[in-house]
C-alpha cells in the first residue's frame, strides 16, 4: 500500500513537472536543479556564479530550505534574483513547490534558473521539477565511497561536481575512486573538480554553463 | 491526504519502536541511534569505539545505507559485531527494519547497540527505533549555518558531536556559531568536538557512551 502512494504522489509530481517544463521552453529559459548534502558548497558556488556572469547573464535561483532564508539572502547580495521555498520539514523539493514560487521570478527577462535543492543526497533525485539538467555536487569531505551507497543521484545527474579539492591534501579522500564510480554508474557524467575557495575548475564549469544557454 | 498517510506511517512506526524498546530493555541494552549527513564520520567514529573499547564492552552494530555492505565490513573489521540493512532506495531507517535485523544479534551477549543511519540530516530525525539516545553528528566541513536549516534533528537528539574539527584552520566556519545555535533549539544538548583523524575530544566522548551502560 506504501508503494501505491509513494507512486501516486510521484506520478502528481511528473505531471506538474511537465507543467514547468512547457513554462520554461515558453520563455526559453535553462533549469538546473542542483543537489547535494548538506554543506556541499550549493550556495557558495552560486555566488561563484554571480560574480562570474554578473551583467552577462540574468540568473534566477530559487532556493529550497527546511526553514530559513539565509541562502536566498546571500545569493541575492552576489547579485542574483532570488526566491527562498521554506519546505517546512519537507527533505527534497517537488514540482508544485517549484511552480508556486515561479510567480515571484520574471521568468521572461531571465537567461538561466537554478533550482538549490534541499541538502539531502537520497530523496531529491526522485522528483523532477521540470528542469533540463540535473547537478550534483559531491564534496570530498564526504569521502571516497558515496557513489556505490547513494546511486540514484549519480545516476540521474548530467554533471557530478566534485567540490572543495583544495581541502584534499588534509583528507584521506582518493578522487579517482569518486571519479570511476561515479562512471561506473553513469557512463555520460561530466564530471568537474572545483573548488570556490581557491578558484580551480570554477572556469570549466562556468563554460559548461554558458553552453547549455538556450538561445532566444 | 498525503499528509494522513504520513501519520499512519508514523503512527505504526511507533508501535513497532515500543516493542523494540521493551526487547532491548529485557536485555539491558544500550541502544543509540546515530545520524548525521552523508560522510560526516559516523562509521570512521565506530572503527574508533572498535579499539577503544575492545574487550571492555560488547558493542553490536546495525548499519543502515542505500546499497552496500562497506559501512558493515568496516566496522566488523574493527572487532564489532554488525548487521548491515539495505533500504534499497529509502532514506533512512525505520522501527521495522531495525527490528527485522536484531534477529541476526545475540543482544543479550552486547552492551551496546548504535544503529548507524542512513546519511542523512533530515528524515531519520522522524523515526524513532526504540533508541535510549539518538546522538547527531555535524562535520564542521558542512559550515555553521546548519542547525537553523535542519532544526529537527538537533531538536531530538541528545548529543551532537561536531566532527573532523582538525579541519578547522582551513575552513570559513566559527564552531562556537554551531555550538550557540544547536544550544538555542535544544538547551539541553550534549556537544563534543571530536576528530576521529587526531584522537581529539574522544576521551569525553568514550566516557559518555560508558556513562550510558546500564548495569544488568
């Protein structure tokens, strides 16, 4: 009986995530859903972001906290528009939440949306929002073994961003071993080592970004 | 709707808890319930508890995750006694696994029982498994921001270790900030700065875990 719910509420989840996506391709807009644990480095590299693009790029996120603004106030001092979703207990965003807070963001002026994710590895990488690309952001800090015990999200992630490498020489972390699971289990990852406190790979990543602006 | 279906979830997972409470106390048994994010060193913390208390206690080992039996070798490696529980997908552990994998413990023979659960700051904090203790830890590497977006957890837990505090001189996090506001949400919370990596602070923590061992 758990299951059936569990697939009810998923397949609610789809359609509305449909839903976004129509809105999305109207005004041309790119989505990512970023997604991580907690303390990944989410929000730090969106800041990253609006430094980078800032005046180039009208950047949108919508930020998705169990309670709290604080990251919709530090992203829209860097300079982005940015709405907070306080999910109230809730461990992962839907599309129906997604959806209520597009009303606050003028979707036609902007180039790119992105979507911070809760902080949870597990529950987030189940609902789609309607988004072209799903992130993820692997800090090493977590260790070298995550891909095996959380699959689902490697799996459905276009783009694993292994975060925080310059903490890797006081670690026990081998990268390589993130790098081939993460493989193993989704031979089309793009995979990107960075670092948004000493700047490295924080180039690659900008121009993957800037790439998958749809053109309008 | 879906918020009745969760009750009932709740509901029975709290019948099935009791009857793991009167089990482990007709075995005088010690049962923490340990949580954290993914890679915040739970199970680093247990190969530590492995050799401090080798011989002087019997401690046995539940080990929830998604996929794998890694966390369960681990552990067994260091001498404890362990029973891994894939969830296959769920994102934390319930009464009902836990009591589904006791079967494969002599609990009488054990001291100590920590359940290790699922990675993960949010969900398992709604689960009660008949613990005497659910002990949160929170990685310093995860920033200090954490206790007001994930109040839940540090509002039912009993202790937070604040883990990997080696790692303080190369971060941007104030450890007295997490300290200060874990306190404001729960004024009766246990805190220990630990670092598996350098020994730090584990004497204290060994000596609670001691402290907590009921005579049979």
């Amino acid at each position: 009986m758990r299951v059936a719910v569990v697939k009810n509420i998923l397949d609610a989840n789809s359609r509305i995530a449909q839903e976004n996506r129509k809105l999305f391709d109207r005004h041309g807009l790119t989505v990512i859903n970023l997604m991580s644990s907690p303390g990944a480095g989410k929000t730090t590299l969106l800041e990253q972001m609006g430094n980078h693009f800032g005046g180039r790029l009208k950047i949108g996120v919508v930020e998705g906290d169990i309670q709290t603004t604080l990251d919709a106030e530090r992203v829209a001092a860097a300079g982005l528009e940015a709405v907070q979703i306080e999910t109230d207990g809730a461990c992962h965003l839907d599309a129906n939440m997604v959806q209520n807070a597009l009303g606050n963001l003028d979707l036609e002026a902007l180039d790119l949306l992105v979507v911070e994710n809760v902080g949870n590895l597990v529950c987030p990488a189940d609902f789609n929002i309607g988004e072209d690309h799903k992130v993820m952001m692997l800090s090493v800090t977590e260790g070298d073994d995550k891909p095996y015990k959380y699959p689902l999200m490697f799996r459905e992630s276009r783009v694993l961003l292994i975060s925080k490498v310059d903490l890797l020489p006081h670690l026990r972390c081998n990268i390589e071993k993130i790098k081939a699971a993460g493989r193993a289990i989704n031979p089309d990852l793009v995979i990107f080592e960075i670092s948004s406190y000493s700047g490295q790979g924080l180039d690659d990543w900008h121009n993957w970004v800037q790439e998958q602006i749809k053109a309008t």
